[in-house]
C-alpha cells in the first residue's frame, strides 16, 4: 500500500512539473493569433554579422563540389589547411595547393595570405569547427572573403577529390 502511494505521489509530482516546464518555452502563436506578451528583461545575446553576398544561402561555408568548380575554373581561390597537427601529422595528403597554416598560428601569420582572394579553410571537424573559426578570425581582420569547407578534409577525400603529397617539414 505505501508503494503505491508512493507511486502516486511521483506521478502527480511530475503532472504538476509539467504545465511548470512548459510555460519555460514559449510556445509559436496559432496564425491569426495577437500576442500581448513581452520579454523585456530577457536578454538575448546577437551573432556577430558576417557580411557576404545576400543571394549566397550561407556566406560562411563552401562545398566540396563547389570549391573543386572553382579550383577546375582556375579561379582565385587560396585553399588554407587549419587541421589541428594531429591530423595534419596522421594524413600523408593535402588538398591540391593548399596552404598549410596552423590553426594556433594564423594570427601571426595571416600576413601571408591575400586579402582580396577567397580563402577556403578546412580541417577535420565534422562540424567545421576549426576552419569556421579561422573564416571568422580572417573575416573579423579585413579579408574580404572566406569560407569554411563543408565537411571538410574527410569530406574532400570521400569523394576522391584531388590530392597531393604533403610538403616535407610542415608541421
């Protein structure tokens, strides 16, 4: 008998919870529907702007295939390696011309790269994690255009796109 008491007084906890955790979230008014509400003490801090062409659907991230359309075309394009030195140290391969800046290094030395080219930066995180922050880094310090490979590295390789043998003493 205690336990199912005890049972109910867990479920009831929980369906007082519930109304509780749902009024956190605040919910997408119905279409027609006037909202009176305000958040005024909420805070909500704003993303940096990236500016870009307004047509481009993501001004900061650049396929495979694109980026192979552009290096065929011959267009000006500077490809920046930025994988951590883990990665760069297990692969016996780059990208086909690619510049190889480490990503702890390329404040220091982002003297080397042109400011009016595109710069594609890749590494090996699924989520371009260290190339978008490189694209941000070069974006924030007057490059006029850079962007982070999709998929990056593993994604470039996957498809067999073009490759070279690492340059002897890069780190």
């Amino acid at each position: 008998m205690k336990r199912s008491n005890l049972y109910l007084a867990l479920v009831i906890g929980l369906m007082m919870a519930i109304p509780v955790a749902a009024q956190t979230f605040p919910r997408k008014p119905a279409q027609g529907e006037k909202t009176t509400t305000t958040q005024t003490d909420r805070k909500v801090a704003a993303l940096p702007v990236i500016e870009g062409d307004p047509d481009d659907p993501n001004p900061t991230r650049i396929s495979i295939r694109e980026l192979k359309r552009k290096m065929e075309a011959k267009e000006d394009v500077v490809v920046l390696d930025v994988r951590s030195k883990t990665a760069y140290l297990g692969s016996t391969v780059r990208i086909k011309g690619a510049v190889r800046i480490p990503p702890e290094e390329l404040e220091e030395r982002m003297k080397e790269l042109p400011k009016n080219k595109l710069i594609v930066a890749y590494c090996t995180c699924p989520d371009e994690s260290t190339s978008g922050g490189a694209v941000d880094t070069l974006l924030h310090n007057g490059f006029k255009s850079a962007k982070a490979l999709v998929g990056g590295f593993d994604a470039w390789e996957a498809a067999d796109f073009p490759t070279e043998p690492k340059i002897k003493g890069t780190k």
